[in-house]
C-alpha cells in the first residue's frame, strides 16, 4: 500500500457500508474521525448532529459509535466555530469538520496564541456558500412547493439551486433569482473567495467526484503532514479506502471551484461598487441603529481580545458619538484579518450589514498588500514593524 | 500678534474676526518634534495659532483610538511628527508609526475623509523652520478644506 503524502489528491470512502451509504458523500470524514478516535489521535470529535432538514447542533463527543452515527448529518452549521473551540483552552485535543470560513478563523486564533495548532485536526469542506435555515425553509416551502421534512438535500450547480428530495427527485430553481430576492445564500458567502479549504489539513468535499463513485466517494486533498498522518491511520485501521484521483476529476473540481469564484467575484463587484455621495454620511446611516451589545465582538473570529480590548474600554455610549469609537477601532483592527464569515451581520439585532461595512474597509487593504487572511501563517499586516515587511 | 514682528507670513496667520478658524491636534515626539517646536518658538518662527500640541514620548505611542476620539470630538486636522528614521529614540518606534499610518489612512479614505486632514511628518529637534512651515502648511490646507465631517453641530 503506498503511503500517503502532503499534496496527494485522492478519491476516498469509508470501508463502513452503513456510514458509506449514509454519508454526505462516501462517509469518508466521518471514517477518518472515527479512526483518529480509536487510535488515540486526538481525544474529541466536534460532530454534528442533525436536528432537523435544515439544521444541525455541533455536539463534543469522544464516543467513536457516536462518530459513526453522526455520518449523513450534512447541514453545516452556519456560526464559526472558531470561538468555541477557544472555550477548550488548549486542554484536549480536538478533531474538527470545518468550512473555509471556519478554518480561516482558526489559523488568525493561531497566529495570535490562542489556539494551540497542535491541539486542533481539521478536515477542510468545500463551501459553495450557505444559507440561513429559517430562509431556506421559507425558499422550499413557498417556491418549490415542497414539504420541507422532504427534503434531502440541496447543491448549487450551474447557477441553479437544486433541492433533492427523498424520493430522489431534483427540483431546480435559478440561483440569481432567488438571492435578488434575498432568498439564497447569505450575503457574505455569494462574495466568499474561498471555495475550497486548502488551509485545513485535508480539504475535502465531492466536486470532481465523478463516473460510478459519483455520490459515495469523496475527493480529499492532503495538504499537511499531519492531514497526511490521520488519513494514513484511517486507511490502516481499516476504517477508509482511497483511490488516487484522476485527472479528469481533478479539473472538474477546479472548474467548479472558478465556476464559483467568477460568481463570486461579479457580486464583490456589485456590492462593493463605489459609493456615490458621501461615504461619511453613509456610514453614519448604517450605523445608526447600534445599540453597543457588543455581540459582533463576541462572535468575531479574528478578534483574539478579551471582553476588555481597546475597543469596548474606550468607547463609552455616554460620548453620543455619531460613528462611536467601538466601530471605528473595529473597522481598523479588522481591516487586514477579516475573514467576511458573516458572523457579525448574523448576531446583530440590529440587523445592521456589519460584514458589508468591515469588507468596506478590508477589501482594499487586503488587496494591495496581497493578504489573505487564514489561508498561510503569514504575520497579520497591521503586526509587521517595518513597511518594506509588507511588499 | 497685532503688534508682532513684520515679516512675510504674518499676513497669512493674522487672526481675523468672523474667518472660520480650525482646530488642529498635533502630536509631537518627545525627543525631535517637541525640540523642534520649542526650537520654532525660540526662533521666533510666526506659525499660526491652530495647532493644539500634544507632547507624546514616541510617535507609535500615537494610536487610532487618540486620533479618532481628536476628530470625533472637533479637530479639523490631526498632524503627527516623529524623528526622522534611523533617528528614533526608541530604535524603530517611527516604523511601526509608519505601518499604523498606512492602515488608518487608508481607512480614513474609505470613509471619504480629505488627505490633508491627517498628516504625518518627520522633524528633527534642529527643525524649527521645518516646523513652523509644516504648521503653516497645515492650517492654509485645512482652512480650505472647511470644518471637519466628523464635526457634529453641537461642537463649538
């Protein structure tokens, strides 16, 4: 048996009939947990549990018949999990299904010592955006016409959405349509310019998975030694079989993904498009209903303070400032390390666009200096202490 | 002022009654700028009377929250003054000034706010001139800029 290797692109699933007819797509994450679990390679697996069509609860668990249950439960959750896996402190290892976004927000938790990157396994799963589950059930309800318990699954593929329900029949609807409407993804994920997790340790996910394997087979990229490690355990316990990837399968995912990316860039284009007016003036509109919960803070992936930070110390809401102090340091702390996760639009119950704002300030600092923030372990720009560190 | 020494740019800075007049924090290094401004006065360099200097020990101790809070609560204009580089007291305080320079600048063009509202500059504790001219600079460009977005009505 070869050995697998950093840089390997493999097509695998689980060896686990159950899991493998279960799974999202082969069962192949849920495979490599369970046998990281069994192995000893790391102490806890974050799973998710399905609570219902559209929703799922993330659940901590060193149980590897709990692992082999969880196969099948797909739906993501839409909050970054960055900031609980900070809750650990360190203390255990932990094994983790991640979105780009979510990974993304780890390596900043990294790169600014809160997170332990020896403590922390992730498998990296390919996002083509996400929704939020009251307004997907709204979508299947009202214009598909489908009872939403019905559904078994949803996938973005040629600008269609497509709804999969259980008697295996696909409904499709134009993806452009819906989201004109706010009805399809969320805002921030239709100008999310990572698709694929590369920054994880293996990035997986099913485009490109094509031919008899199509649906139970899954396409693994290996792009750590330690992502290498955990699938080489999997593949000797017996839990997973791989298959190297042809080339075929390889340039269908990377179409799909600049299918995505060209997407995503035409919408960057159109909500970031020059603001006619005063930009001032605009800013003070949007931020007019905040009420400081502070909640876009708590939530925010980059953001390594604590609840005392130079942002909520120095502003005082008795200042009756037009723009406070807290958005304004915000705005610039976060204008090298946001990720766009969209967390913060989420939180706010103000229903203030916050990510639309912070994007504001990033994109062209973030652009100029090259920057990706959570893709590499490149010191966050605002940290450098010499200007010629950051050409 | 009325009664002071003729020279050139004593037209320019005269202090007129109902002429709009800026507010301008300054920052100054402890160790060149603020020399360099004590410098201007021994000199008696005539520099224009809207400049609120604020003597810091290093101009990185100048951060986002101190210019911020300067423009939300009036200032027309924030000018930072450092050593020159090579010359910090602190061996590279005035580089990592340059690096958060970047990033606030570049916000504050994203929030439409003029260039010459915030300025950075080095001046050495021999710059007197240098000094005074900077501020001159200043107040003519912020004079013609009007008072500050961030002013709120109530401000005086």
């Amino acid at each position: 048996m070869t050995k697998v290797q950093v840089g390997d692109k493999l097509i695998g699933w689980s060896t686990n009939e159950d899991v493998r007819s279960k799974g999202g797509s082969g069962g192949l994450v849920t495979a490599v947990f369970a046998s990281a679990l069994d192995k000893g390679l790391v102490d806890n697996v974050i799973i998710l549990k399905k609570a219902n069509q559209f929703e799922a609860v993330p659940v901590i668990t060193s149980d590897v018949e709990e692992v082999l249950k969880s196969a099948g439960s797909m739906h993501m959750v839409i909050s970054n999990q960055t900031k609980y896996l900070r809750l650990f402190e360190n203390a255990a290892t932990i094994a983790v299904a991640v979105k780009p976004c979510d990974m993304r927000g780890i390596r900043e938790q990294q790169k600014r010592n809160m997170i332990d990157p020896d403590k922390v396994f992730t498998i990296g799963l390919n996002c083509g955006g996400t929704m939020a589950p009251h307004k997907i059930r709204g979508v299947v309800e009202n214009i598909y016409k489908i009872d939403p318990s019905q559904v078994k699954g949803e996938e973005i593929e040629k600008g269609n959405l497509i709804i999969e329900t259980l008697d295996g029949e696909h409904h499709t609807h134009s993806i452009d349509e819906l989201e004109e409407n706010d009805q399809g993804r969320r805002d921030n994920c239709r100008y999310c310019s990572i698709k694929i997790a590369t920054n994880a340790d293996l990035a997986c996910g099913n485009w490109g998975v094509v031919g008899e394997l199509a649906g139970s087979g899954t396409f693994v990229e290996v792009m750590t030694e330690k992502g290498a490690k955990f699938l080489q355990n999997a593949i000797d316990s017996g839990y997973a079989q791989v298959e190297p990837a042809s080339e075929k399968s390889e340039g269908i995912r990377s179409k799909v993904n600049s299918v995505m990316l060209k997407m995503a860039d035409k919408t960057k284009e159109q909500v970031f498009a020059a603001i006619e007016g005063n930009k001032l003036e605009d800013l003070r509109k949007e931020l007019e209903n905040c009420i400081h919960c502070g909640a876009c803070k708590e939530v925010c992936p980059s953001c390594a303070c604590g609840p005392e930070a130079k942002c909520t110390l120095y502003s005082d809401p008795t200042d009756d400032y037009d723009i406070s102090l807290y958005h304004l340091i915000r705005f610039l702390h976060l204008s090298d390390s946001c990720i766009g996760c969209g967390q913060c639009s989420d939180v706010c119950p103000a229903d203030i666009p916050l990510t639309k704002l912070y994007r504001r300030f990033a994109n062209p600092i973030q652009d100029e200096l090259n920057y990706v923030p959570g893709m590499d372990d490149r010191t966050p720009p605002f940290f450098v202490s010499k200007l010629e560190e950051l050409e | 002022m009325e009664n002071g020494v003729s020279c050139e740019s004593n037209k320019k800075t005269t202090v007129l009654k109902d002429e709009w007049q800026p507010k301008i924090v300054m920052f100054c290094c402890n160790w060149c700028s603020y020399a360099g401004a004590d410098g201007a006065g021994v000199s008696r360099f005539q520099q224009a009377p809207n400049v609120r200097v604020i003597r810091v020990m290093c101009s990185s101790r100048v951060d986002a929250v101190h210019i911020y809070t300067a423009f939300l609560e009036g200032a027309d204009g924030v000018l930072i003054t450092g050593c020159h580089i090579g010359d910090c007291h602190y061996v590279n305080g005035n580089e990592k000034t340059l690096v958060k320079y970047k990033f606030i600048k570049s916000m504050m063009d994203e929030m439409g706010i003029e260039d010459d509202r915030l300025q950075l500059r080095w001046i050495s504790a021999s710059e007197g001139q240098q000094f005074a001219e900077f501020v001159n600079e200043m107040v003519d460009k912020i004079k013609q800029l009007g008072p500050s977005p961030f002013r709120r009505p109530k401000v005086i």
